[in-house]
C-alpha cells in the first residue's frame, strides 16, 4: 500500500517548503510496524539523507482514525507555541487513501529516551536529575502558566469511591487505606487540580533525545484540558520503569510499582522530590503529596481522566494502586519528612 500512497503523498506536499513532496519518489522506507491492529507507520528518509524527514501514520481501524485525528489536531493547535518550536512535529497531511486514513508529519531527528536509558549500566544521581530537568522544563512550555480560572475540583469522597472500585473488598489493609484515605480527605477537603495542555502518554519511547534538547512524539493521547499532574506522574513511573537497577539489567516492573514513590534509593528519593516540586508549581500542598498521588492512581485505574491508551493499560495501573495501597495503610497519607514515608 506505501507504494501506492507515496505519490499522493508527494503531490500534497509539493508546496510545503520543509518537507519539499519532490524526492518522496525516491526516498528509503523504514517500516516500524505497530502493536496496533490495522496501523502501520513508516519513515521517510530522502535519498543520501542520514536524517529522518517524514513519518506516515496508516490506519484502517475507526479507533485507530479517530486517534490520528486527534493527533492531527493537537499538532496543530500547538503548532503556534514558540517555546515548543523544533521539540515537536509538525502535522502535514490528513487524508483518506483506499481503505485508510493517513497523517503525514515531520519527523524528529535523535534517538528515544528508552534506547538512551537502554545503553546506560546503571543510574546515577547526575543523569537522572538531568533527564528528570529536561523533560520537566519542557512539559513546563507545553502546560504554560497554571490558569486559575481552569481547573478541576476532585472531591474527597469521589477519591474513595474511585478507590473502592479498585482495591479489594473485605481485605483488612484495603479497609484501613480507604480509612486513612476518608479521614485524610476529610481534613484537606476538595482538591482543585489545574487543566492545563497535555501530552498524554509521556514516556521515555515517546520522548526524543538530540544535541540540542529534547523532543517529544505520539500525540494521539493529547488534550487541551489535562490534569496538570498527569503528565508528570506518567513521566516519573515510566522513567523509573524504563532505567536499569543499580546492578544492571532493567528493573522488575513490580519492585518499582511498589518503590519510585516511596522516596527510597537513589532514584526514589529524586522521584519524589519532583514529584513535590510538581505540586508546589500548581499550587498544591506539599504535605498532601501522598494523598494527590493516590487520588491520581485512582483516577488511572479506572479511567476517570483522559490519558492515551487507557483502556489497555488501566489494569497496570489497578496494580500499581493496590501494591501501594498495601504499603500505605500502614502508614497514612500525609507526607513525612523523608521522601514521603
């Protein structure tokens, strides 16, 4: 089907003076498949060109269209944001070919934090504070300032009812933590959560790492009115997920469902001190750092936020929930002195 795609593509972008539709006739193909049913996306590179140029986006699916519409669509709306300017792409094309809807959007050069953490033997203090520094300040230029006028209230009692669909009932800790979890509410009252522009799905294959910053790709997930900490908690899990544990080796994904926000160890500790930062930059209360993270954990175990993909890996975060449920009705919620314990 590229092949037959490639000269309507190349027509759409004859006047574009970035992606110059001219040399698509003869440009190198990289396939890289999808996990998805019914998409495929390739990358365009011209001929004698090391660098990426085009990626495409095919998809036949009516979720899959409704994703790459959305996607078009956020790519364009912040396609007038100067900080953001060279550190996301630019949509070129949306259009129906045969069966299928096709997005056509420049590529970013570089290679993902994924493959970056990959290569790395084990964490250190340095790298992640930097990795951590760099991603954060550009979810900063995405979000812009807090806006006080748009936010979301979240209720205590609708935090507990979120975590009592997902905790275990009749189990003795999971009835201490929505105990814990009432009477916590009960002191802090409404949390008001500001909505701010939202990647979505902000993790270490999603993000690009060049010379001169960082990139981020795969807006299918994004929103114009996200809940601020959305994007940092996502980040801060997937980070941890995707580093090597301090012996080598990639981590397993259950030690640090129950550790990266315990503030314990090297990358712990630095987790939560983002974390808080995160909550002081909206507005938060940093002493309810432990009870916001848990009604965000809820949120995403039962698909009362936007975020992409949710309903493939809400049971990931149910889990995740649960093991830190496990930890905390022993403890509370409000954050002690140490990383939150």
């Amino acid at each position: 089907m590229i092949d037959a795609l490639l000269p309507d593509l190349a027509g759409r972008l004859a006047d574009d003076t970035v992606a110059a539709g001219a040399w698509i006739a003869g440009a190198r193909l990289v396939h890289l498949g999808s996990k998805w049913e019914g998409r495929s996306a390739f990358v365009l590179f011209a001929p004698s060109d090391p660098h990426p140029r085009v990626v495409v986006k095919v998809d036949r699916t009516r979720r899959g269209r409704r994703r790459l519409r959305r996607e078009h669509d956020a790519l364009c709306a912040i396609a007038g944001v100067p900080e953001l300017t060279g550190t996301v792409p630019r949509s070129l094309a949306l259009f129906e070919h045969a069966d299928a809807l096709v997005l056509a959007q420049t590529a970013l050069d570089g290679r993902t934090l994924a493959v970056d953490l990959r290569r790395r033997l084990r964490p250190t203090l340095r790298r992640v504070r930097a990795d951590h520094e760099a991603v954060l300040t550009w979810l900063r230029d995405l979000q812009g300032p807090p806006d006080p006028g748009a936010c979301r209230p979240v209720e205590a009692d609708e935090t507990v009812a979120l975590a009592e669909q997902v905790l275990p009932r009749g189990e003795a800790w999971a009835q201490r933590t929505v105990a814990r979890l009432t009477a916590f509410g009960a002191q802090i009252g409404s949390v008001d959560i500001p909505l701010v522009r939202g990647h979505g799905d902000l993790g270490p294959s999603n993000i690009i790492v060049a010379p001169g910053g960082v990139g981020v790709v795969d807006w299918e997930g994004a929103t114009a009115q996200a809940p601020a900490l959305n994007d940092v908690l996502m980040f801060l899990h997937h980070y941890a997920r995707a580093t090597p544990a301090p012996r080598g080796g990639l981590p397993d994904r259950h030690d640090i469902a129950t550790t990266v926000f315990l503030g314990e160890g090297l990358l712990g500790s630095e987790t939560w001190r983002r974390w808080c930062a995160a909550l002081e930059r909206v507005g938060l209360p940093v002493g309810a750092a432990r009870y916001v993270l848990f009604l965000h954990l809820v949120q995403f175990a039962t698909n009362a936020t936007e975020f992409a993909h949710r309903d493939h890996v809400s049971p990931m975060w149910s889990e995740i929930t649960r093991r830190y449920a496990r930890q905390w009705a022993r403890q509370g919620f409000p954050a002690g002195a140490a990383g939150g314990r």
